[in-house]
C-alpha cells in the first residue's frame, strides 16, 4: 500500500473505504463481463452475428484491460481483491452479462448494451467521487469511462438507436486507458 498516497486522498475529503468498494465492485464488473463476452461472441453467428463480432471482441479486451489498470489502483489504496473467484463476481457492480435463452443477435446486443450503460454509470460516479480530489483514480476512471461510452455508443447504433458519430477503432486497443497498462 501506498500509505501517503491514501492519507492524501482521505484528506481530500474522500471515504476510501467506499471508494475501494466501488473499485473492487468495478473490477469485478470487468472481469467477468470479458468472461460473459467470450460467451456472447462466441454466439454471434449468421450474417447478423459476423457484423457485430469484430466489435464485441474490442469491447471484450478493452474490459480485460480495465480490470488491469484498476487492480494496482486498488491496492495501491490500500485495498485488496478477494481470494474466492466466485465471491468476487458476485460482487460485481454490475449483473451477469448472460446468454440469452434463444440467443439472436439483437437478443446479444440488448445484453452488451445493458452491460456498457452498468458501466457507464458506475464510472460515471467514482469520476464524480474523485473530482478534483484523488487526481490518479479519477484521471483512471475517466479514462475507463471513455472507453465504456464508445462501447455503448457502438452497440446502441446496431440497435438502430440513432447516430453516435463514434467509428470502430482500427488497430488500436484500450487508447484511453493504455496509459495505466504500462
């Protein structure tokens, strides 16, 4: 643990203890949705399925990748993830990414759309926990936050739920968040 950098953050003015729970609930939300994904593409088949699995699969990483980043953060807090697997992804912030029973495309989508706003709000509130306050886990969750937008913004487009002027990233995974992964 980094015991300056917590004292910091807790003079700011900030619960670190419910800012780890968010953390940790978060991380968990990472975790196991890149192992739902997996499932999900796996399971976008057909015409339909082919157009959207290039897309899931980015989605897929970058949640891998934000498990990553969030994990030294965590313990840096002083705070730790569970050593029970199935105790941490029933932590999750966010509920199972599920197969749905007789699984179409939209059916998926539906679900990865639902996945990305859990995320999208919980990031949403540790940026406005952290604002101004503790700079590295803010600058962290907004990075995260931006990715998870993108996402959103991707799949509620093949839902035909309008425009969002995001395009498909070439070649480039995690951009916001890459900084923390290194």
């Amino acid at each position: 643990m980094a015991k300056v950098t917590r004292e910091m953050v807790e003079r700011a003015g900030i619960d670190v203890d419910q800012l780890l729970e968010l953390l940790v609930k978060n991380a968990a939300a990472e975790l196991t949705t890149y192992y739902y994904y997996t499932i999900l593409r796996a399971n976008l088949t057909g015409l339909d399925g082919e157009t959207i699995k290039e897309i899931a699969e980015v989605a897929r990483v970058e949640d891998r990748n934000h498990f990553e980043a969030l994990m030294p953060r965590i313990y840096e807090l002083g705070g730790k993830l569970p050593a029970d697997m199935k105790e941490f992804h029933d932590m999750s912030a966010c509920p199972p990414a599920s197969l749905p029973q007789n699984p179409t495309a939209e059916d998926i989508l539906k679900v990865l759309v639902e996945a990305e706003r859990c995320a999208v709000r919980g990031y949403t509130q540790i940026c406005n926990m952290t604002a101004g306050k503790d700079h590295r886990t803010y600058d962290l969750a907004l990075a995260i936050l931006n990715e998870e937008i993108e996402h959103e913004s991707w799949f509620s487009e093949f839902l035909g739920e309008g425009p969002s002027g995001h395009f498909m990233r070439r070649g480039e995974t995690s951009p916001f968040v890459s900084k923390f992964l290194k």
